[in-house]
C-alpha cells in the first residue's frame, strides 16, 4: 500500500490503482485548479488515518467517453483558509457516532490477519442480485450492497433480502450520478438522501453504514464545503467508502482477469465487484471459482472500516 501526503494535509492510501475507463490516479497533491474526479477507484484509509478517494477513473458501465472531469463548483476553492464561524465552509465536528467525512474507507485494516471485503454495486438487480446472494450465503460471506435508489424503489424485495441475510447496506446515490462534486448542493443532498430514503422505506431495519459515490465521484480532500459529498454523507450517519482493488467486472474483461484481480489480494482489501449493470456472467463464474480459493487461502470475510 502506498501513501501520499497531500498540500491538505490528507494522508491517502491507494492499495491499486485502476478504474473503469478512467485514468489511472497518480497520486497527490492536486494542482489547486484540478478538478476532483476520482474514481471508484482505490484509495483508502487505513483505520483513523484521514485519507481520501482516488482521482480518476469509473467504475461504471459507462461509456469511457463520458470521463470528463467535473467542475470544481462552488465550495470547491483551494480551502487553505480557515473558514470563519457562520459562513459557507465552516467545519464543525462530526457529532458522536457520525462517521468522519474525512476518511473514505477502503480497506479492512481494522483487523488483524487475512480479511477480504466483497463489494457489490449498482442494484439490486432482479437478475443478478439473488444469484449474487445465493452465492454469497453458500460460502457464509458477508459483503455490502451499494445500491442505487432508483434500483431500491423498484425492488424493495430484494433490497429488504440483502438486508435480511445481513448484508451491509451502501447508498450509491438515487440516480447514479457520476458528477456529485459538481452538482449545486442541494442536488448533492437530494441524490445522496432520497437513496438512503428508498433504502430504509424497502428495509427498516438495514444497515446503511457506508456512501459510495458513483465512479468514485467524492468531494476532494479538505474541501471545506460543509455540503461536500462525504459532509452530506456523513451527517446521515454514511462512512464515505471506496475500495482498493477494482476488478473492472463491468468491463466483461473475461472470467480469468476477475478472478485475478482479486488474488492479488493482500491482507486488507475491498474488493469492487457488480450485480448490475448488465450480464454480470462473468462476475457470477468468476465469485464461484474465487469464493473457494479465498476461504482456502485463510480469508475471512469483513466489511470495510
Ligand atoms: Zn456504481
């Protein structure tokens, strides 16, 4: 794993570095005119060590062309200097309990010895997700579902089933909107609410620990915005969540190079895998070779912290 500083002061782990038809990130700092576009992408933070996303890249099933990075808007000043009590950027301390928005998790390093986080995103999908599920509960794994509101609305079912075998909950946004950094703020809220909304009228009792913005699309480090995305998130008791080992399933890069990608697992990862978004096949084939390679190698399965 590797570590950056960053002119914030963030200290940023990236465990790899890949993304969807993205860019590779190349590490920090940020010119202060760059705009924030990470990627469902890497980057994590070790246990109490404020980090941040990657930049660049997408996790997503979308067209690589529509990778144009998003303005920086408006909060998105370099954020050298101190916001004063009572005016837009104004950092207040997270209340008891309420994640840190200035860590975007992406590993397991919480524990110690060999434990793997599985991440499914982008449904539930009627097709894919009780495959997924099945799976998963034929080799006791639990893993987080980060589902997108629109896709909870129309399948509440499911999502009270992913719930229900005790899965961690992720809102993924409502529409899947890749360019959160640059939506006006209450855009930012609505998107992020009304999935986390969709998610616990489906299922009362789930779990919703973790926001994960759609290709990874998170406010960038030290943003001083207090309606940054990993703020908004934050305040509705969502850790901002990331993942340090793409499989770039949506890809449909075969069956081989998504088990590969995760062998390369080391001791701590999160894993970025898809239940929707098109034939998940090749995930599905490849979760049936590699479930059994990881228990055989002495992986426990864990939620990302
Ligand atoms: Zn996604």
């Amino acid at each position: 794993m590797k570590t950056w500083k960053t002119m914030a002061g963030f200290v940023v782990a990236t465990a790899a570095l890949s993304a969807c038809g993205g860019v590779m990130i190349s590490g920090l700092p940020l010119p202060g005119d760059t705009a924030w576009v990470p990627a469902e992408a890497p980057v994590a933070a070790t246990s109490g060590v404020p980090a941040a996303p990657p930049r660049t890249g997408a996790d997503e099933p979308d067209p690589a062309g529509d990778r144009a990075p998003a303005d920086d808007g408006p909060g998105h000043g370099d954020g050298d200097r101190p916001a004063r009590p009572g005016e837009p950027g104004e950092q207040r301390e997270p209340a008891p309990g309420e994640p840190s928005p200035d860590v975007v998790v992406g590993s397991t390093e919480h524990q110690a010895g060999k434990h793997i986080a599985l991440t499914f995103d982008d449904g539930p999908d009627p097709t894919w997700t009780p495959r997924v599920l099945d799976l998963l509960d034929q080799y006791d794994v639990q893993a987080t579902f980060c589902v997108v509101g629109e896709n909870a609305r129309e399948h509440p079912d499911l999502v009270r089933r992913i719930a229900g075998a005790g899965h961690a909950l992720c809102d993924h946004t409502m529409h899947h909107d890749e360019k959160l950094p640059a939506r006006p703020a209450a855009d930012r809220k609505a998107e992020i609410k009304d999935c986390r909304d969709a998610i616990i009228d489906a299922a009362p009792d789930a779990d919703v620990r973790y926001f994960r913005a759609p290709a990874g699309a998170f406010s960038r480090p030290g943003d001083p915005d207090p309606d940054s995305v990993q703020r908004i998130a934050a305040r509705l008791g969502m850790q901002p969540l990331a993942w340090s080992i793409d499989t770039e399933d949506w890809t449909k890069p075969g069956v081989a190079a998504i088990v590969d990608s995760v062998q390369q697992a080391g001791d701590h990862d999160v894993v970025l895998l898809h239940d929707a978004g098109g034939d998940r096949q090749q995930t599905m084939t490849a979760l049936e070779k590699v479930l059994p390679w990881l228990v055989d190698q002495g992986y426990e399965f864990d939620l990302p912290a």
